[in-house]
C-alpha cells in the first residue's frame, strides 16, 4: 500500500523518523509541525533523497481554527489522502498533581486530545471517500499503565487509546483500518520537551538501549504495509531493558 500521508508533529523524532522511512518507501507526505525551518529542512532532505510530493503546513494542531483553516484552504491537497498519521503529542512536567502547573494540563491535553481529535474528524471525509485508508495513533504505554508524576499525561494517552477502539467500531464497514501505536522508553526530544532541560533529560536513557524513533517509524510502516484485511488494533513496544513503564535495567 502505498499512497498520500499525512504526518502530525513531523518536525523531530518519531514523525520526523516515520516521514523519511515512508518517503524510502515511495509515500506522497504531508508534513504538520509548528516549527516552519524544521519542515522545510525535512523537506529538502526527503527530495533530495527521493522522489516523492512533499507539501507542508504549518500550523499548530491544537488551535482548533488552525486546523479548520488549513483543510479548507488545501482542500485539493487533501482530496488525496489516504492515511492519517496523529503524532503530535507532548508531556510537561512530572510533579504530583497537587503541585503541577494546570498551564501544563492545558497544553497537554489540547494537543496529545483534542489536536488528535481535530485532525482526525476533518481528515475523515476525505479518508472515506478514497477508502481503503488508514488512522494510526501514536499512544504509549502510559495509556495502558499509570505512574506517579504522570497523571495527565497518562489520561491524555488512556484518551487516545479509548478513541482509537471507538473509532475502529464507527468505522466498521468503511475500510479504514485504525492502529493504535504504543511506546514505552524511545531517545528523542520527547524528555526536554518535558523537563525544559536537556541534562536532566539525558539522564532518562543512561545506562540502557532506549528505543529510537526509527523502531517506532518501522513499527508504523510495518502496521500500513499488511494485507487489508489484517488492521493491526495496538502495538505494544517496549525496549528490553524496560519490563513496565517503571521498571527499567540499568548498567
């Protein structure tokens, strides 16, 4: 299967990952992110490796208006997707509830929610009319096992798991396949984004082999690439090191 992606939070780690391993496997892309020079500097480095359409569109997928705005104003673009990649997503901060900063609470669940449930609704139309077509959610681990710090995180995450399985039930008939992706550890930007501190951050993968983003990416592409009538419903990885989401071997 191959056809038009489009990839959410495409500007680093695993959306970043995912759009050169489909771009590598003949996918037209189109690439959100917030960070413009970002976009454009995957963009150069996709065409000038293949040959494959890349568009772009920056604009921040939990501003609901700037996610109406842009489908309307690119209707022609997205007249041929065929697969909805929800990557964007974040974490901010990892106090216990009664001390977090309820501006991280926003920004947490207007992206990693309501910006996944944005794109998902106004991409639909399009997906079911050139169906077959493909959603696929990027969960994690957090969304199936909580811990300490992390409560709204792992709501945000439980959330994306829930309308992942709802979706598949409305979509019963369309044939359009829904995946949910969940990740434990992966080395990317995801803990600076998180502590606002990249020592601390770093901290996080010492003394094991985290995941990387590329795992990720194939797990995606490996999803997409079944026969169609096989919908991969939830992927559980885990590196090795890594035995539950705070269990983790280290050297």
């Amino acid at each position: 299967m191959t056809g038009t992606a489009l990839i959410t939070g495409a500007t680093s780690g695993i959306g970043r990952a995912t759009a050169l391993l489909m771009a590598e496997n003949q996918w037209n892309l189109i690439l959100t992110g917030r960070r413009k020079e970002k976009l454009v500097e995957l963009k150069g480095k996709i065409e000038q490796k293949f040959s494959v359409e890349v568009s772009l569109l920056n604009f921040d997928v939990s501003q609901k208006l700037q996610c109406e705005e842009v489908v309307e104003k690119n209707l022609q673009l997205f007249s041929n997707l065929t697969v909805l990649i929800n990557n964007a997503g974040l974490a901010r901060g990892s106090d216990p509830l009664f001390k977090g900063e309820l501006n991280d609470y926003d920004e947490m669940i207007d992206t990693n929610i309501k910006g996944l449930l944005y794109m998902t609704r106004l991409c639909l139309p399009f997906l079911i009319k050139n169906q077959p077509a493909h959603i696929v959610n990027l969960g994690s681990v957090a969304g199936r096992w909580s811990y300490a710090g992390g409560s709204v995180y792992c709501a945000t995450k439980f959330a994306v798991r829930a309308i992942t399985e709802s979706l598949r039930m409305d979509l019963l008939g369309k044939n359009i396949r829904v995946t949910n992706i969940s990740p434990g550890m992966v080395e990317t930007e995801f803990s600076e984004v998180r502590f606002k501190d990249k020592e601390k951050a770093k901290k996080v993968y010492e003394g094991f082999q985290s995941l990387t983003a590329e795992d990720i990416a194939e797990s995606i592409l490996w999803s997409l690439s079944r026969p169609q009538h096989v919908n991969i419903q939830e992927l559980v990885i885990y590196p090795t090191a890594q035995a539950s989401v705070t269990q983790v071997h280290r050297d």
